[in-house]
C-alpha cells in the first residue's frame, strides 16, 4: 500500500532502536524524508545510516535538550512519531517517590515537550499527523507494573483531549498501544529470568507467549505499520484513538 508521504517531513523520537526504529525506517521507505532522535547519539548514528535518515541526538527526559532539539528544526513538520517511554518491576509499596517521578518524565512528560515544542512546525505542514505510542498496559494492567500501567493509562487521556484541541488545526492526533512485542526490553528480561530458572531465554518467552491469543510476541515490524498507517493520509477519519497492537492479549472492551 503506498503511503502517501513521499517528501513528507518525519521526525521519529527513540528511533534508535525496537518499534521506534521499525517505524523511521518504514516512513522511509515509503518516501518521507526522516530525523531520527535518541539520547545514544552513537546507535542513531549507525542506525540512521542504515536507512538515509537525519540523526539529531537528544535525551526527551531533558527539558534543555528538547528546546535545543526544536530550535534546530527549521522546517514544516508532516509527521511526528513518539517511541518513548518504558515500565519498572516493583510492588507498590517498594517505589519511592523518585521511581514515581522518573517514569513520570519518561512515559508522559517526555511526550508533553516534544509535542508542544514542535507544535508551530506542526502547524505550518497541512494535515500533520501525530503518532504517540502507549502500551496495552492502560487498558489492562500488568502485576508489579503499577508505575507504568498508571501512567500508560494518562496517556490515552493525552491522546483524546490532545486531539480534541489540536483537531481544529487540521493536525490529527492518534496513538499505537503494542502489548507483548520483540525488543531488547524483552530479550533482556528473557535472558535475566532464563538465568535465574536455568532455562533457555526462548523457554521464558514462550511462557509469556501463552497468554497472548495469537500465540507470540509480536515483531517491531507490525506494530510499526500500523503506526504507518496512522502516520498517512490514508488514515484521514482516524482522530483520538489509542489502537492496541496486542495479538489479542487486551480483552476488556474498552
């Protein structure tokens, strides 16, 4: 299916890696001209060769680094994409109030300057579309996750009232919620709990794989087009919505 973003301008924030970077090189092979933004300046760098992207280095977490990044973007801007965010492993009563605050940074305030720094080159491109992604974890929460299933489920209440306001615009606001998916969070919680059972990383991830109708993780590159599609003009009547990419794990009905 072709896209219709050939020369649109796409910026696409943790892109050096998993879904983000699936994503910035599916944008890139449909045509958009691609800025890749990671805080590991020396994977992005690597990474954004691979597909003839822009590499524009920058920590999300740091306010000062984030104005730094959009005083440097002098352009029109079609396409944003927001790959940033993350979980920690607690029980409830082990967070600290600095473990409150840091995935708080991570999973919503991040977001939150990126989108309101880059907002008038929003403004200037003709039907910008925004692209954040969420996690299947707002909708049904995962045990010793409370940190981020709280704050995953903020960001689909971001997604619907950013979208509200922006809408008018013409800019059209919309999020992926990928469940159970191969990246290196994945991979690496594998082979610690491989260690600790003295089974095979492959042998954990089946474990987890039960749960999940389809019967498997997904791949980066799956969810990444569905966030090309969100990421198009195809997807023109689609507004406010936090689509989850999951295999079927999310059952509620809403």
């Amino acid at each position: 299916m072709d896209l219709r973003i050939k020369g649109d301008q796409a910026l696409v924030v943790g892109a050096s890696d998993g879904i983000g970077l699936a994503t910035a090189r599916l944008l890139a092979a449909e045509g958009a001209a691609v800025t890749v933004v990671s805080r590991d300046a020396t994977a992005l760098a690597a990474k954004a060769a691979e597909f003839g992207a822009t590499a524009m280095p920058c920590d999300a977490t740091d306010a000062a680094a984030v104005d730094a990044l959009v005083a440097g973007w002098d352009r029109p801007l079609d396409i944003l994409v927001m790959a940033v965010g993350g979980s920690q492993r607690s029980s409830f009563e082990a967070l600290t109030d600095a473990d409150w605050q840091r995935n708080w940074e991570f999973n919503i305030l991040a977001t939150v300057r990126l989108v309101r720094g880059f907002l008038p080159a929003l403004r200037r491109a003709p039907g910008a579309r925004v692209v954040l992604f969420g996690a299947a974890s707002a909708r049904m929460p995962y045990a010793e996750q409370i940190v981020s299933n709280v704050h995953k489920a903020g960001h689909v209440a971001l997604v619907k009232t950013l979208s509200a306001e922006l809408i008018g615009e013409g800019i059209r606001v919309n999020a992926v919620q990928p469940g159970r998916t191969v990246t290196r969070l994945w991979t690496e919680r594998a082979a610690k709990l491989a260690a600790e059972e003295g089974v095979a990383p492959e042998a954990v991830l089946a474990r987890f794989a039960r749960d999940i109708p389809l019967g498997r993780f997904a791949s980066a590159e799956e969810v990444a087009d569905v966030a090309g599609f969100l990421c198009s003009p195809r997807s023109a009547y689609v507004v406010g919505q936090s689509i989850a990419v999951d295999g079927g794990i999310t059952r509620g009905l809403l």
